[in-house]
C-alpha cells in the first residue's frame, strides 16, 4: 500500500511541474470588418413634419416607405416611395403619397448624404413638387436611420412648405 501511494506522489509531482510550464492561451479576438450594404430593396418608418408659407396650419405625418438602392463606388442612386397618414391637428386629416429619386454620396462605407427630387399627392388632390437633402447612417448590419428636409412646392405655387423627417430602414 505504501509502494502505491508513494507512485501516486510521485507521479503528481512529477507531471505538476509539466502541467504548470504549460502556456496559457489567451482568448482569441476576432475582429468584424463587414460594412454596411447600401444596395438593395428596403422598407422604413417613419415621421415627419410640414410647416406651410404663407401661414397655414402645420402637418404631422406617420410613413410607411419603400425603397431600392445601388451603389457604383462611394456613389448611391436610388428610388424611394412612401404613404403617409396626416393629420394637423385639428380637422384635416388624410393620407398621401409620393415617390423620388436620391443620388449619395457615401462619406464613410456606413454614412451616406443624398440628394432628392420627387413629388407627392394628398388625398384632397393637391400636389407638390419636392427637392430635399438628407443624412443616412449604418446603426447595425441592416438598419439605417436617415434624417432629411424637403422643400415643397404646390403645383399652382400659392403654398410652399419645409417638412423634416426621420425615419429607420430596414434593408434586405
């Protein structure tokens, strides 16, 4: 019985030192280096706001939108076309629409500042021509959050207006 325990002595004192000698490994660091994927079909959300000149009452909006993207180097062109539900507030309420072009500029592979042109229509029949400028940004690997103004002009040009507006995206 001595004999046994003494080889089992002898053995952990002799593989401690082996077992202690032994590196020990950090944990490995893996770094993600995607960017983000401007192009394609995405869907957003949103709100937005118009004042009207001369006085007028203001227009709060919720957006449903849809867009489509592609990208040639830092440069974007894309289409984009959204419902609205409106309301001022008071008496008025309804819902319009619209489409547009962007072209971008990607500042960085996850910011984008774009240019826009488009028109819409309320549910009343008015319509309006658009040009706007905006800001994107990249916030995880398929969400964007893009913030733009409008300027707007009515097609017998008696109102003008500025709407600003932000929105999330989701792209596919």
């Amino acid at each position: 019985m001595k004999k046994l325990l003494l080889g089992v002595a002898a053995t952990a004192l002799l593989t401690t030192g082996a077992i202690a000698a032994d590196p020990v490994m950090a944990p490995e660091t893996v770094y993600n280096s995607t960017t983000f994927d401007w192009d394609g079909f995405y869907l957003g959300l949103g709100i937005s706001g118009t004042s009207w000149v001369p006085a007028s009452p203001s227009y709060g909006y919720v957006d449903l939108i849809a867009g489509f993207n592609v990208t040639s180097g830092n440069m974007l062109f894309g289409g984009e076309g959204w419902i609205s539900g409106y309301s001022d507030g008071a008496a008025d309420s309804g819902y319009s629409g619209g489409i547009e072009g962007r072209i971008g500029y990607l500042m960085t592979p996850e910011s984008l500042f774009y240019l826009s042109a488009g028109g819409m229509a309320f549910s009343g029949g008015a319509q309006y021509g658009q040009l706007g400028a905006g800001v994107e940004f990249a916030v995880t690997d398929n969400v964007s959050i893009h913030l733009q103004y409008k300027y707007d002009v009515w097609s017998s040009t008696i109102f003008n207006g500025h709407t600003v507006g932000i929105s999330a995206n989701w792209h596919f």
